[in-house]
C-alpha cells in the first residue's frame, strides 16, 4: 500500500501553495513600506507643526515683551522707536517697534502730502495729483443729494469706491488708475493706524520727509527735521533746533517686527500692529502678518 501524508497533492498544487505565500510575503512586504513612509510623513507633519506651534509662540512672547516695555512710562515719555534681543533655548529673538507716526495714513493725510509721497517715489507731477484725488475720492463720502462722479470712474472696474476709510493699506491696490509698482513702493510708507494726519519725522522714512519738502515747497538738499502739519506745510521758515525740530504727533499704535533665528539656520520674521489700552486691557492686536519679507529700498529720484 502506498503513502497517503502528500500523495494527494500534485506538483501543480505545491507550485500553486508556493506562489500564494509569495504574493502574501510581497503584500506584507507593500503594507510595510507603505506603514514606514506614513511614519516618516507623521514625524515630519508634527516636527512642522511642532516648528510651527514653537514660532507662534516666540512671536507672541515677543509682541507681549515689547508691549510690557510701552507700558512701563506714560504716553509723554513713551518711546516712538526701539529695538531689543533676547534668547531662549538656542534660538535668537530680535524686536524692534516703531510707532505709527512715523507713516503717512491713508485717511488723514492731506492731499499735497500724498502727491509728495508720489513724486518722492517716481510719479510725475500731474500723475500724482490725479494718484491723490482718487484715494481722497476712495476715503471721502459724497455729499447727500450729489452726483456721485468718483463711483463711476469704477464701472468699468467691476466694483464701487468704499468712499467710507481705508481699512487696510493693501486697499491702496484698488483705487483706480494708480500703477501696481507704484503702489508696492507706497506700502512701507502708509499705514491706516496712524490716527491723524501729523508725522514724526524723527522716525519718519527719508521718503516722507522729502514727500513733507515736495509739499511744502521747500524741497531742498539734506533731510532737515521739520514738524509735518495738516496742510503738509512745514513749521517755521527758519531751521528749527533739535528740540524744536521734533513732531509732536504722536499714535496709541505700534509696528512690531519679530525675527526669529533657529539654531538649525530656519529663520523667520513676523510683523504686527497692535493699539496701546489701559490697565485692563494693556495692548490690542490690529494687525498680523507672519513671513514677512523684506522690502527692497526705494532709490530717491534726483534731488534736481
């Protein structure tokens, strides 16, 4: 009597067995290379997230620090400008705040401040005034019962004048006929926080006090220090001294920028406005933007 314990299975069947445990080994093998990338894209998602969470983190520690070094004196001798350094576990934190004073807002600054700033940054003459009229037209309100002339220079646009105040500087990109270039050269200059038409030109940009020569009529050689009126004319008729020279205009508003240095070389930069308040309410955030890059200087046209 022959054996029974294989002889039921043919050599077909045993190749059969042997390729099916060899696409199940291949499965496995699949299901574990694919396990291991989901593992290597989770460290990476949470190392980002982490990297992101920790950023956050400084820039509020940062926005928090500059705030406590405002509130520390009164508004007559609150700093307009400043900077500090501190670090914490091996990453480098740079702040430096300014006061919004130093800007011209786009909804209080008069009209021959605004075509100085135009001129002062590339814009021929007739061209800046005609750049002026439409952001006055963009922030002023008609008069009831009037022709609305400035909402129909938008029909073709697609869309209506806000005529009503600038809520954010990029709002500048939407007021009719003022070239996109020029409105990116205009940017570091303008704010919508400042709250009044006065400038400091004592931390004013070198291009709002040559806009503040252009408007006045007195545009001269050197950048001396002058106090930036409503009507964009300068005080005094003689060069003022040192003390004199300085803006009383003052803002409750501050720019903050935040660079942040990791010790792996990933570096970052944030930048943010925020509102001084009161004892209950120590600061207010207006305004944040992280990835902040630096802006190329605008070079200053012929002083001719």
């Amino acid at each position: 009597m022959g054996a029974t314990g294989n002889s039921g299975r043919t050599p077909a069947d045993r190749g059969f067995v042997i390729v099916a445990v060899l696409w199940i080994l291949l499965a496995l093998s699949s299901l574990a290379i694919i396990f291991s990338a989901y593992l290597a894209a989770s460290a990476r998602a949470l190392a980002a997230s982490d990297l992101s969470l920790q950023t956050e983190a400084l820039m509020s520690a940062g926005v928090e620090l500059a705030a406590y070094q405002l509130t520390l004196t009164d508004e007559k001798t609150r700093p307009q400008s400043g900077a500090f350094h501190f670090g914490l576990d091996d990453v480098s934190i740079g702040v430096t705040f300014t006061s919004e004073a130093g800007r011209l807002d786009l909804n209080y600054a008069s009209k021959e401040m605004l075509i100085g700033l135009f001129v002062v940054l590339g814009a021929g003459k007739d061209a800046a005034g005609e750049y002026a009229d439409r952001i006055v037209g963009w922030r002023t309100r008609p008069a009831p019962g009037s022709e609305n002339v400035e909402a129909a220079r938008y029909n073709a646009l697609g869309y209506s004048p806000r005529q009503g105040l600038f809520v954010h500087v990029n709002e500048l990109a939407l007021v009719a006929g003022i070239p996109e270039a020029l409105v990116d050269r205009a940017l570091p200059f303008v704010t919508v926080f400042n709250g009044g038409p006065d400038v400091d030109l004592k931390i004013a940009a070198p291009e709002i006090v040559r806009a503040l020569d252009k408007a006045s009529g007195n545009d001269q050689d050197g950048f001396g220090a002058r106090s930036a009126s409503p009507n964009g004319v300068a005080a005094g008729a003689q060069a003022p001294d040192s003390q004199s020279a300085a803006s009383t205009a003052q803002s409750p508003c501050y720019r903050i920028a935040i660079s942040i240095r990791f010790r792996n070389g990933h570096r970052t930069t944030s930048e943010a406005v925020i509102a001084l308040g009161d004892k209950v309410e120590p600061y207010r955030v207006l305004s944040w933007q992280n990835d902040v890059e630096p802006r190329n200087p605008v070079l200053l046209r012929g002083r001719g």
